[in-house]
C-alpha cells in the first residue's frame, strides 16, 4: 500500500521503497505488518491509509489485491 497521504502512519509500520516512495511496510509473508492476525483487525485503523480507508474488506477490489501476494 503506498502512502500519498499523511494520514499519520506510525513510522514502525512504514518502509522506504527502492524509487524512494513510502509504502506501509509487509512482514516476510506478504502479509501487512499493521494486521493485528489474532483477530484480523488494524492496529492503526483511525491512522490508516487512504488506500485502506477506499477499499472495503471483503469488496471484489480488496480480494483481488490480496490474490496478488
């Protein structure tokens, strides 16, 4: 998910891509390092991206993304 947007991302969720842009950072398994897994639930959701607050979970948009990792 890259970041166009200061929504206020906490920098420990937040890598530097190789062109220099901002992305919310992935664990080792593609999944988003903000992911709370016990209960599938954002741990910064009042800071999250514009890009998550756009895509409603479970949309067709939102599978097809996470088909892609």
């Amino acid at each position: 998910v890259m970041l166009i947007t200061d929504t206020g991302v906490p920098e420990e969720y937040i890598e530097i891509d190789e062109r220099g842009g901002s992305r919310m950072a992935r664990l080792e398994d593609g999944w988003c390092s903000a992911l709370d897994r016990n209960n599938m639930t954002c741990l910064i959701y009042e800071k999250r991206p514009w890009v998550c607050r756009e895509f409603e979970m479970g949309s067709d948009e939102c599978i097809a993304e996470r088909g892609k990792l």
